[in-house]
C-alpha cells in the first residue's frame, strides 16, 4: 500500500510540473476502438487539419492521407506530426493488431 501512496505523489509531482499528461479516456478508448490516432489527438488538442499541416510542415492532403491510412508517413513527417501535436511518436503510429 506504501507503494502505491508513493506512486501516486510521484505522479502528482510530475504532473504539476508538466511532466506528463492526464489523457481523457475518451482519447484512449477511441485509439483502441482503431480510429486513427493521429486524427483522435488532433480532435483532442482542438487542432485543425490546417493548423496541424503547417506545424508539421506537410501539406493538407498529406495529413488527410495519414488520417484516413491511405498512407503510412515516413518517420520524418510522423515525427513532424508527433511534435505538432504535442505527443510522443509512439502516440500516433498505429496499433498493429
């Protein structure tokens, strides 16, 4: 139980310092139900598809492709996206089943 109560101020601690994130279980569930990620974060962050494109620095087509999994992105533009979003890569790259 000690373990736990420490856990728990631990990730208080990092929260109050930005460290990390608390997600919606709406953003988790989604990303398991197998809606693309990338799409779901963006929603989340309140994001549009112009928005996203030019922070990553690809153009709107290229991001609706990604969202729509007609293509895959290399790790330059996933980890472009990622960055746009404010998550980590292994947020956006999809789940293999």
């Amino acid at each position: 139980m000690l373990q736990d109560v420490q856990d728990y101020d631990s990730a208080k601690v990092a929260l109050e310092r930005g460290g990390d994130e608390l997600v919606p279980s709406k953003v988790v569930y989604a990303i398991l139900d197998g809606e693309n990620p990338i799409k779901v974060w963006r929603e989340y962050r309140s994001m549009s598809q112009q928005e996203t494109a030019e922070n990553a620095g690809i153009n709107i087509p290229y991001l609706s492709q990604l969202e729509t999994n007609k293509r895959k992105g290399s790790l330059n533009v996933l980890s472009a996206v990622a960055k746009a979003l404010k998550v980590s890569l292994e947020n956006i790259v999809p789940l293999q089943p």
